[in-house]
C-alpha cells in the first residue's frame, strides 16, 4: 500500500492503492472469488486474523475492496472502514450489530431508513425511537431507558436540518451510547463526524462518493475495535461489495473533491437566485446567511453541499408543475452524480409516509429538492427559471 499524506486531494487519488507488478497507477480488479495459500499454516494466518491477505470475496477480504476500503477510511480520518453492496446495506448492519437495545433517530431521514426503523426491525425486537429537531430534550431520557445507538443525517433529507455533531456525541457518551452520522448529504469533502466526535459515518456511496449514477454501493467508517463485529453481519447476509464495484467507487473517488467543491459553488449560486423569485417560497440550503442553521453549519462543514430544497407557491400542484417542465435537471430520485437532478419529495423518497407524518416534519408537498450537478451554474438557473415561469 501506498504511504498516505495529510492532504485530502491527494488521499483521494493515491490512498489504499496497491503496487500493480505491472506498473498499472491503480489497484486491479481482482474477480477472483478465493484465493489459494502455500500451505495451511498461511490460510490460518489470514482466517485468525494475524496476518492480512485475501481469503474469499464474500468476506470481502479481496485486493480490490480492500484497497477501496483502506481509501475510504483515509478520507474520513478513520482507522477503518467497510465497503457494502449500498448504503441501505452498511445501516442495516450497523444497527443489528448496536442497536438491538434501542436506536434513536433524529430529525428527517431516508424513507428507506425510517420504514427500516419504525416497520422491520421492531419485529426482531429492536425498538426505534423518533425525535425532531425540535425534541432534542428528550434524548437523555431515551438513552436512560437504555437506547445504545443515536442516529442521524445532516443536513437531512430533504430539508437540510443541522444537527450539531459534537453536542450530540458528548450527550450520547455520556449515558454509554454511540453515534451514527450519515454524511451522504455533505460527504467527507464538507463535513467529517468522526472528528466531531461521532463514532461511525455511514455513507451511502451511490451518491456523491460514485459520482455518476452508475453505481450502487454503501460504506461505514470508524474504530477497527467499533467496526470488528459488524465484519460477522456483513459476511453472512451477504451484503459486501462487489469487486468490479469496488474499483468504479475507487475510480470515483479519485475525483471526489474536484466534483463536490464545483457542486459547492453552483448550488450557492442557484439558491441566491433561487431565493429572489417570485414563485418560489422559500430557500432552503446551508449556505444561505438565512438559512435557520446556517451558524452551525459554518461551524461544522467546511463546504454547503450540492443539495437544496425549495418550496413553490402554490403549493404541490404548482411543485409538480414545475417539475415536470424542467428540461436540464432530470426528474429522478437519488443525488450527488455530475447531473442535476430534481425530485418531489412526496411522490418519491418519503412518499411512504402518510401526509400527516410528512406534515409534522415539515415535509411539504411543494417541496422540490435539487441536487445540483456539474453544469454551468447559468443553464441551470435557466432552466428553473423557464419552469417556474
């Protein structure tokens, strides 16, 4: 493995990156599904765990996970990191493995994430406990009854809520509890939790660590000491990454910040314009000087993101409107790739909740969330402004 230096560009381009006998710049794709030991004194050595090496691809011990996994740790300054088959993957296991006396969510989430905690996996015993941003007071009490894992996004979908990291962990700490924070939203370019204090970051990878909607994949990283049982969960569902997957994700990240600090910039520019039209009701996005969490956000992100939501007069007939005369922005679910993609909230990733839940969350139905890609800032406002026009 190549030695890792401080800066992050860099990290993304060389870290976990083998020495190719044949001078290839990035670790090979290996598809082997096992590999094969001079003797079995050396299988032993790999199966208990006193020497690394590649075992069975299932285990997700294979040279080219790996070495995704040895990039992806280096960039959220962690000691390790597993690489999964998707986001929703990497939380599943994560919460069998530490939230079987209780898992606190708060503020919004996936839709996938809360059917996953309010539906399923209370029929195996696990309780989930919901709170919004506004309950923050009733955490010491969840983690009194014995809650052992907090979990949450931020800024979350769709509303870009802040949730302080920091404040959070030292709360969760101090009743023996541990912290969760998706930074699929941010990603490790805007926004690294673990330094905060938390003590896993969950990505979905799909988004803005592929890059280009051509992939599906999932990551979680933290303490080897943290991640080692959740290793067992990974390996027998079945939920570790593919290798020709693994080197696309690797390939993505190598350009990680280029992409993300240019969808930084854009989506700064399309909210300011964003938030002077006439019909659109209001902005939200981290980077606006307005925006209810924007002190917080300044204090813990190091970029606002590619993500904002804005809300339409009119409300959801006037939303679906506009969405469905946008020409540049692809009307589609997901986020982070070097397209621009718009999508409704309520027909799409919380489409499962009722309409009152949506309600107490804020979650109106004139509501479209943008993510903004990697084309010019001008033919975007364009475009969205043809829309609402």
């Amino acid at each position: 493995m190549t030695t890792q230096p401080a800066a992050f560009a860099t990290l993304c381009v060389h870290a976990g990156e083998i020495a190719d006998a044949h001078g290839s710049p990035h670790t090979p794709i290996y598809t082997t599904t096992t590999f094969k030991f001079p003797s079995t004194a050396a299988v032993l050595d790999v199966v208990e765990g006193r020497k690394a090496g590649a075992l069975y691809t299932r285990y997700g011990l294979n040279p080219t996970i790996q070495a995704l996994e040895e990039k992806l740790a280096a960039l959220e300054g962690a000691e390790a990191a597993w690489a999964f088959c998707s986001g929703m993957a990497a939380e599943s296991a994560l919460f069998l493995t530490y939230g079987r006396t209780g898992i606190v969510c708060l503020g919004d989430a996936y839709g996938g994430t809360l059917e996953l905690l309010s539906s399923q996996l209370p029929t195996l015993g696990i309780p989930g406990y919901f709170l919004l941003g506004d309950e923050l007071d009733a955490l010491p009490s969840l983690l009194k009854r014995g809650a052992g894992l907090v979990f949450f996004e931020t800024p979350t979908n769709p509303a870009l809520e802040q949730f302080d990291i920091a404040a959070i962990s030292e709360i969760a700490h101090a009743h023996g509890a541990l912290v969760a924070v998706d930074n699929t939203f941010a990603s490790p370019v805007n926004q690294n939790p673990l330094l905060l204090g938390a003590d896993f970051v969950v990505h979905s990878a799909t988004k803005y660590l592929g890059g280009h909607s051509d992939l599906t994949a999932g990551a979680l990283m933290g303490a080897k000491s943290a991640l080692a049982p959740v290793w067992s969960w990974r390996k027998n569902l079945g939920q570790a990454i593919a290798p020709e997957i693994a080197a696309q994700l690797a390939r993505s990240l190598r350009t990680l910040p280029v992409r993300v600090e240019r969808q930084n910039a854009t989506a700064m520019k399309v909210a300011l314009v964003m938030q002077a039209h006439p019909q659109v009701e209001r902005v939200l996005y981290p980077g606006l000087p307005d925006f209810p969490g924007h002190a917080l956000a300044k204090r813990q992100m190091k970029g606002f993101g590619g993500m904002l939501t804005i809300e339409i007069r009119g409300g959801g007939v006037a939303a679906t409107r506009v969405a469905d005369k946008l020409k540049l922005f692809a009307l589609a679910p997901s986020l982070g790739g070097v397209e621009s993609l718009a999508t409704q909230p309520c027909t799409t990733t919380h489409h499962g909740l009722t309409p009152e839940e949506r309600a107490r969350r804020g979650i109106s139905d004139a509501m479209l969330r943008l993510s903004v890609g990697l084309e010019d800032a001008d033919d975007l406002i364009a475009d969205l402004k043809q829309a609402l026009g």
